[in-house]
C-alpha cells in the first residue's frame, strides 16, 4: 500500500519541491501553519476524482483569516455563482500553497492497486511499526488508542457489504497527507501543523483513523529520509513538528468552514476539467482556473492513472 507514495515523490521531487521553497522563501520557520482540504470523489457529474489540499501559514489570528476569506467566499464554490477575484488573488498570497491530487477516472480509485486484500494486509504491517517505532513525543497512551483505532478499521473491511471505496479514499488521502505533511517539514521546519478537513465519512471509519495512518505514514518518510534530529541510543527523537487534528463536530457550523473553502474552490474546480480538452462544465470554473491556476507559482497538480502496481504519476502545468 505504501508504494504508491513512490512516483508521487520522484514527480514531486522533479519541480513541485523547488516550486514550493521559492514561494514560501519569505516565510518564517518553525512557525504555525494549517494543511485544509477538500476532496471531489465518485461524484459522476464530474470528469475526475480529487484531493486538494492548502497549506497555510498562521499569518494572522485565526478569526481574522476566516474573516477575510468570509467576506470574500461567504460560501463554498457549490453554491457560488460569481466568483470574487479578491478572494482568487489571496488563493495565490504568498502565504498559501497548494497541491492537488487527480485520479483518473478510470481507475476507479486505483482499485486494482488498492484491493481489499491488499488493504487487509497493510494493517499487520502497520501495526508492527507502530510498535518498533521509538520517539520522545507521544502522548503516555497514544500507542494503544492507535491500535485500537487500528483493529477497529480492519473489522470495517470484513462484512461484505462493506464500502470498499472509502476505504480506499482513507488510504489514498492519508497517503497524499503524509507527503504534504513531510515536504512543508522539509522547506520550513514547523512548530505546529493542524490539519483541518471538513465533516465526511473519512474522518468517521476508525474514529479518526486517517490521521493515525498519515501520521505514521510521515513519520515512515521522515525515518526514510536521512535527519539532522538529535538521537538518544540511535532512536530518533520527533519534538517537532506537533500535529494538531480537528475532528469537527457532527452537526453545527465546522470552525474551520473557511479555510476549507480554498481547497473546496480547486478540488471542484479541477475535478470538473476535462483534462484532454481544457474545458468546464460552468463559467465558474473557467474564472477559477484562469485565475488561480493558470500562470500560478503556488500550485502542484499531480495526475495519477494506471491499474495493478503500474502507477503512472505526472505533474500537469497550465501556462499561457
């Protein structure tokens, strides 16, 4: 399961990487930032399925940055009809980056890579090295609440009637998450990541699973790729960055609507392309892609295809 983090790092090491130090060059290290995102999948209205994700840093208060954005984007790209190029132009700041993960259709979410036996088997694997793994950071506890969360997702892959497409999303996200959270770690050194999503049935399987398997799933690159963290006995010591995950209420307004709204605007945006063509359903999207996408610095599109373990991955660009 873990192989499919393979051809996204080798395309996003050709360009994204650099993309993504030059644009946040001017920002602080070891500074606050927020990784929102928004997905588009199985939705047959449109052309793929998607994954977007925002990484923002914390360059005001909280309330102030939703308040901007609000008065912007009072509302999320579903429901809009005139889209306000104020609120484009901060989508482009050079506070904010984006990447955005697009699944051929075709693929049916990469099915044939992530089948249910697959999937099973990750899990012992998964469990094993979160056994052996060695930090200062964890919570007394944490451990054992993992693997409960754990054996709980795995029972959820048994009955039959069991929805075997969103396991795969869980997979698919916290694998796209993972190397969000490690490439932002890489340029900047964060004190604090809070990864903010909006209320779906992701966050639900395994009561928050998904930010368990991203975690360890960055943890698994961060060990991967050689660190100048300091070490007691060859065991690495993770005090940084801390990760803060919000699981949002089940009804009532999210506090993080707002944020969410940046990666809601290029997840429907780009789910909506017809990739051969260049063309959009809506006028809408034709103003989001122009002015957000189009010529822009601050955005990574990585178009995955292919079935079985032959994963295909490239970076697509739009210029004028």
């Amino acid at each position: 399961m873990l192989e499919l983090a393979i051809p996204l790092r080798e395309t996003i090491d050709k360009s994204a990487l650099l993309d993504l130090a030059r644009w946040f060059a001017e920002c602080p290290s070891n500074a606050s930032w927020y990784v929102a995102s928004d997905y588009c999948f199985n939705d047959h209205s449109k052309k793929s399925d998607v994954a977007s994700f925002s990484i923002l840093l914390q360059h005001d208060t909280l309330n102030n940055i939703k308040s901007y954005i609000n008065y912007f984007a009072p509302k999320d790209l579903k429901h809009t009809r005139n889209i306000s190029l104020d609120f484009l132009k901060y989508v482009n700041s050079p506070v904010i980056f984006n990447f955005t993960f697009v699944i051929d259709r075709e693929s049916q979410l990469l099915e044939d890579y992530a089948t249910k036996e697959n999937m099973e088997e990750f899990f012992e694997g998964f469990e094993e090295f979160i056994r052996a793994i060695n930090t200062f950071a964890l919570k007394p506890g944490y451990i054992d609440n993992v693997l409960k969360r754990a054996r709980e997702t795995r029972e959820s892959l048994k009955p039959k009637s069991t929805n075997i497409r969103l396991s795969r999303q869980i997979f698919h996200v916290a694998t796209f998450a993972s190397l969000i959270f490690h490439y932002l770690n890489k340029v900047k050194a964060p004190s604090h990541i809070t990864w903010v999503s909006d209320r779906d049935a992701l966050i639900d399987r395994g009561s928050g699973y998904i930010y368990d398997l991203s975690y360890f799933m960055f943890l698994a690159e961060h060990i991967r790729v050689p660190q100048d963290e300091p070490s007691v006995n060859g065991m690495i010591q993770i005090d940084k960055p801390y990760f803060v995950h919000q699981i949002p209420a089940k009804s009532g307004i999210n506090e993080y609507d707002e944020l969410i709204r940046i990666p809601d605007y290029l997840a429907g945006t780009i789910a909506d392309l017809d990739i051969l063509n260049t063309e959009f359903s809506k006028n809408k999207y034709y103003t989001v892609f122009k002015h957000s996408i189009v010529n822009s610095g601050n955005h990574a599109i990585i178009h995955i295809s292919g079935s079985g373990q032959n994963l295909h991955t490239k970076r697509l660009v739009y210029k004028t």
